[in-house]
C-alpha cells in the first residue's frame, strides 16, 4: 500500500498493524493513532522519531523469526561452503563434474557475528557442533554476556580480519547503513564468506561487487539487497560465487502465526491499558495511560 492510500486509510484508527509499508511521518500525523504494531523486528520502515513525539508506541515482535533466520543464515554459509546452488544448476543442465569441487570446510574454522541479538545467539548454538572459534561485536551486549554463551568479544575490525565467515545481524540504523565498504572487505581473508540475512543497506553493494570480482572475499550468501526488489541488471546475480534468496529467511509454516498473535497481543496488551511485552522507543509519552 503506498504512502497516500495508507495515509488515508489509518486517520480513524487507534491501532495499526504493519508488515514491510512505510510508516512515515506523513503516515503518522494528524490521525488518532496510539500504537503502530511491526510484524517482524525490523523497525527501519518505521519513522520511530515521528511516532515518539506524536506519543504514538511502535512494537516489534522478537521471537516471530528467529528460528527462521539463524537457520536460513547457516543455509546460505553451507550452500556456499558446499557449491550446491552451481552444482544444481549444472546438473539440471546435464552437465556433470564441471563446476569447481568444494574448497572450503566449515568445522573448527571462525565465524564472526556482527550483531548478538536473539537470531545471532541462536546462530552462534546452531553453529556449535562445527567447534567454530565465535567471534561477536555489538555495543549493547556485555563481554561477560557473550562470555556465558560460549563466544568472544572482539573489534569490528578484528572480526574482518581473523574471520572465515561473516554473519550480518545488526538492525539497519544511521550507524550501520553502509557499515561493509571497501575498507572492511578488503581487510577479510581471501577465502573469507559474507552472510547477509539483517538489511540489505548495512553492506556497499558496489564495494561488494568489485571484492567479489577482484577475489578479496570468496563469495556471499545474500537474503537482503539495498534496492527491493534487486533490479535484474543487478551485477551480483551474473556471479556464480553469490547464493541468493529475495529476503524470504524470516519465513516458515510457523511465520505467519508468529507474526500474527505476537502483534495481536501487543495490541490487546495497548488496549487494556498495559505496557506491550516489546516496544521500541521507550522515551515515548503515550497518547493513552498505559501502567
């Protein structure tokens, strides 16, 4: 729904419930809304500032994709480790043996999280059996958090630097839009691999694809692009050393159920004068009295 129609359409309403349509200022002002619920945990289509001085509460719904992504996450780094998507194609091709042999193994290497919220915590367990060396950086997690879930703190550029692969979890703010560039790329190790399941603008697409083409990483695992859709002239999709997917980690017969009854109960939570279990901007003075 675009921005005019949404626009028109919530002036009435106490509650709006939202998947990925821009919530902009536009969008907030001048109507009765109290609360706007995001399916998801994303909030980067969410103006969070707007709301907030309007009194309006915004909620997400942690737990609703959890699963899904850490599991989509490790999908993509073994689809790359293993040459699967090639493989497949050439096969479905009848070609047989042609594409390169795997040259990459996943067990005792070490994997860098970008990011340690509740999906990369799940990803550092997943990972486990492998007995990777973990490696994590985020600001608001404390060494001995990360200490008592079996993974070690380290510098952003640390995590460039003695990586094997590279796991994006970080939500998309001003800090980390455009976070991987050309300097961050170009300090990871050559047969180093890129995992993205977070927000397509946290990495430099046109940094991306000159290390891709000029070997400084080994390849990408992509669910997320800085244009949705990704346009079929993208240069990424011509390289077979990318395995792609059209931002869909977060699904799974379970999803919509997820989505659905952890808004539903933000908004009953609202409506009976409660604080919901998650909201994003804690600064907020809201519209209705909420104990």
């Amino acid at each position: 729904m675009g921005t005019a129609a949404l626009t028109a359409h919530v002036r009435r309403f106490d509650a709006l419930m939202v998947g990925l349509s821009p919530v902009t200022a536009e969008v907030l002002t001048g109507g009765q809304l109290k609360v706007v619920a995001r399916f998801g945990i994303g909030i980067d289509t969410v103006d969070v500032e707007a709301a907030t001085r309007q009194g309006i509460v915004v909620t997400n719904t942690p737990g609703a994709h959890d699963d899904e992504v850490s599991e989509h996450a490790i999908a993509l780094l073994l689809s790359l480790v293993r040459v699967i998507p090639l493989k497949d194609r050439e096969m479905r091709q009848g070609i047989w043996g042609r594409a390169p042999l795997p040259n990459h193994h996943v067990f005792g290497q070490t994997l860098g999280l970008v990011g340690f919220g509740r999906i990369a915590q799940l990803v550092a367990r997943k990972m486990s059996g492998f007995e990777m060396t973990v490696l994590c950086n985020d600001p608001y997690v404390t060494d001995e958090a990360m200490s008592a879930k079996g993974v070690e703190h380290a510098s952003l550029d640390e995590i460039w630097i003695r990586s094997d692969f590279v796991s994006l979890h970080c939500p998309l703010t001003a800090a980390t839009k455009g976070l991987v560039g050309e300097r961050e790329l170009r300090m990871m190790k050559p047969e180093a691999l890129l995992i993205n399941t977070s927000r397509g603008p946290v990495v430099q697409e046109s940094a991306l694809i000159q290390a891709l083409r000029e070997g400084w990483i080994a390849g990408a695992g992509l669910d997320v692009f800085e244009e949705e859709p990704t346009p079929t002239d993208n240069l990424l999709l011509k390289m077979d050393n990318v395995v792609f997917t059209p931002h869909t980690a977060g699904h799974s017969d379970l999803t919509q159920e997820k989505q659905w009854r952890l808004s539903v109960e933000s908004a009953i939570a609202f409506s009976n004068g409660h604080w919901p279990e998650s909201y994003v901007n804690p600064d907020v003075q809201p519209r209705w009295k909420l104990n």
